[in-house]
C-alpha cells in the first residue's frame, strides 16, 4: 500500500485549546503523525513518498472561494492586527448563530474567525494554511494514485486531520477536508459512485454536510452518540441526506462504552449500506480514537481489534483510500493505525 506523507504537517503545532474555562495543552500534536510514519518504517505495507501541489481549484471542489482566501490570509491578518500576536495562536470568540447573518463577510477578524469555525478548540497557528494544504495534496495524491489504478489501495498520513471541516468552516483541529477531497477526486476520476466511510470516534460532520444533498457519493459514519459526544449538534440516525442526497448519508451513533463486538456490529450495517448503494471506491475517514485507552473518547476497541478493522474493510473488494484523522493515545496511534492497514492488506491479498 503506498502512504502518502505530509512533510510539513509540523508547521501546525497549535499551543492551547479552550476547555471547560481554561486553556490546555492541545491533544492534536506532530507527534500523533510521526508514531504513525515510525511505525510504517518499522512494518513497511509500501512504498513512502510526499506529495506534489495541490491546485487551489481543486480545493475549491469541496470548499467555498471566501472561506479558502480567509484561511489563506488569517495568520497575515491576525498579526498584523498586533505584531504581539505572532506569540499567541489565533482562537475564535464570537459565532453568528441562530438569527445572524453569514452572508456579510465582516471586517473585524475576530469576527470573520468566527464566520469561518465552529469551536474554540482549534488553534489557527502560523503554519496552519501550510500544513492543511499540503495535507490535502497528499489525500489527493492517494486518491489519484488509487483512481489511475497504479495502487489498489493508498494511505494519505496527515495532520491536521479533516472530517470536521465543512466547505466553509473549520472546527475540531480540522481545516481542510482531506476525505472529502479524497472522494471528489475518485469522482473526477471516473467513479460514478464513491462512499466515505468514517471510523474515527467522532461523527464527521464536516464530511456529511459536504455530501449530504448528493446522490453519488454515500457517507457513512459510526461514532460516538451526539447527545453526549462532540460535535453535539450533527451525526443522529435521523439524518439520512436531502434532495438528490436523499438516502445517500448513514449515521449509526453508539452509546459511551461501546466494545470491539457492538462496534463491530455497526461496522457490518455499514458494509451492507455500502454494498447496497453498489459503491465503486471507497474513502476511509480512519481515526483510531476508538481505542480504550484515547484520552478524550470513550469506546473500548484493542490494539488487536484494528487487524480485524482493516480485514472487514478489505472484504469490501473496493479501491480503497484510508485518511490520517483523530486519534489521541499518541504512544498507541501509530501501532492502532497500522494494525488497521496491515489488517487490510492480509484481508485483501
Ligand atoms: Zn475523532
């Protein structure tokens, strides 16, 4: 399995995230990503490589022109406003909820920040732009790789991660929709019927919102139940797509607690989903939150339970690109995430 790597994923390091009142050490770290690369290097599933560009039209395939000029230019803006904020990561205090309008684009920045996100646990950094768009060039280069049938199978290893990012918002340590990106390139490629299937602990809010009016690409994700989990507002079983999406979005939400045999009872709801929508490739939205001993979520998946993961995917006998997303037991993410990979290759061989 080639896995294409973002070189350059430690120019996001953000410093703190608002909880519970005060601001704490971030739980999205450079570190997550370089266990994953070590533990790649020490069971090699392929060849390693970083990836080219990624045009800004291709970007904007999945997200809105003003949202990538804002996410282009924010670090600019937020320190010209004070050079002393070069010191300090920009975080977001004011949202236009309920009754507000989006369609005014704000000049204050604090303003346009929040516009723009949905949480104040999101650190915007000086490296953010970077790091996010070279992460997407790398679920693009994989998704391609995957398209243009040189690899069956493709692993783009990025941070940030993406799946809570929608077309004009980030939030939830995520800025640019790798999976999506992923998902709209085996489109334009040529895959009349693409599905995301999301195993990271949290719902993929971003990614649903992204497809949810479409018909030809099915989003699945299981997670944490919403009532109680982040995001909180999106991800319920009730919500199964609109108009042309209609049908097209499944979210099979699990209560706190949830073990390998429940979840892996979900996992077989969502096959038969896939296997009904008769999808042709296959994006995996893969956080391994869902392990027992992640700081921040609270399913109780093993180390061991990953192989089976990547071998119930591959039974699915689709081209298949998985994507870097959560995943916050750092000593642990790099065996869990591989395990789900090398599980698949042994399932798919
Ligand atoms: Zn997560």
């Amino acid at each position: 399995m080639l896995t294409v790597h973002n070189p350059v994923h430690h120019l996001h390091a953000g410093r703190h995230e608002m909880y519970r009142g005060r601001l704490v050490p971030c739980h999205e770290v450079p570190d997550r990503l370089d266990h994953v690369l070590a533990e790649l290097k020490r069971r090699p599933l392929g060849e390693l490589r970083e990836p080219g560009e990624v045009p800004m039209d291709v970007l904007r395939r999945i997200h809105s022109g003003r949202y990538l000029d804002f996410l282009s230019r924010a670090w600019d803006d937020w320190v010209a406003l004070d050079p002393a904020n070069a010191q300090v990561d920009a975080l977001p205090s004011v949202w236009p909820v309920r009754g507000f309008r989006a369609d005014v684009l704000p000049d204050n920045f604090a303003a346009r920040m929040g516009l723009f996100s949905f949480d104040a646990g999101t650190p915007l950094t000086a490296g953010t732009w970077q790091a996010a768009r070279a992460g997407a060039a790398c679920a693009v280069d994989a998704a391609q790789a995957v398209e243009g049938r040189t690899q069956r199978s493709a692993f783009a290893l990025t941070r940030p991660p993406g799946h809570h990012a929608g077309a004009d918002f980030f939030g939830g340590y995520c800025f640019l929709n790798n999976a999506a990106l992923a998902a709209q390139t085996l489109r334009d490629g040529g895959f009349e019927r693409v599905a995301v299937l999301d195993v990271d602990y949290h719902h993929g809010n971003g990614t649903q919102s992204i497809f949810y009016a479409r018909g030809d690409v099915l989003t699945v994700s299981l997670h944490g139940d919403p009532r109680t989990e982040y995001p909180f507002y999106l991800g319920h079983a009730d919500e199964r797509g609109s108009g042309d999406g209609e049908g097209a979005n499944l979210n099979l939400p699990l209560p706190r607690g949830t073990d390998f045999k429940r979840w892996r009872a979900a996992l077989d709801t969502a096959r038969e989903a896939l296997v009904r929508f008769g999808a042709q490739a296959l994006v995996v939205s893969l956080g391994v939150d869902t392990f027992e001993g992640d700081p921040i979520s609270s399913f109780a998946l093993g180390s061991a339970d990953y192989l089976q993961v990547g071998r119930d995917i591959a039974g699915l006998q689709l081209p298949t690109v998985f994507v870097f997303e959560g995943g916050y037991a750092v000593a642990e993410v790099g065996v869990n995430a591989v395990n789900v990979l090398e599980g698949f290759e042994k399932g798919a061989a």
